[in-house]
C-alpha cells in the first residue's frame, strides 16, 4: 500500500500553477542524458519562474552529484 501511494504521489504531484508565484532566486540543474527530469522539461520550468538560472551538465543522468559530484558542486558555486 505504501509503494503504491508512494507512485501515485510521484506521477500526479503538480505544482507547475505556482511556480510564477516564488521569489527566490532559483538555480536548476539538468543532466544532459536524464530520462526521469530531461533538460526541455526543467526548461519549461525554469521559464515558469520570475528569477531562475539553469545549467545543463553535459553527459550526465539523473543523480548529478552521484554520477558527476565535480560538476555538480562547480555549478553551485
């Protein structure tokens, strides 16, 4: 039951109504080869957003600062 609900949230969690409304800066990060969080959607979301700067890391998937921790860390700063 907990996995199930666990799924249900992940595929119908949407909060892109609201993203016009953060007035945060916002830093996103994409990996160039993420099937789960592609570049073009993280796109869509950073243009959704008053203030966001978005960084595409080049050969990497989905667990950026697993797969390339270098990179990673170098684009937050």
């Amino acid at each position: 039951g907990a996995y199930r609900t666990t799924l249900a949230l992940l595929t119908g969690f949407d909060r892109r109504a609201g993203l016009g409304r953060i007035t945060h800066l916002a830093l996103l990060l994409a990996g160039e080869a993420d099937a789960t969080a592609p570049p073009r959607g993280m796109a869509r979301m950073a243009a959704a957003l008053p203030d966001a700067r978005m960084e595409v890391l080049p050969g990497i998937g989905h667990l950026l600062p697993l797969e390339a921790p270098a990179a990673f860390h170098a684009a937050l700063h």
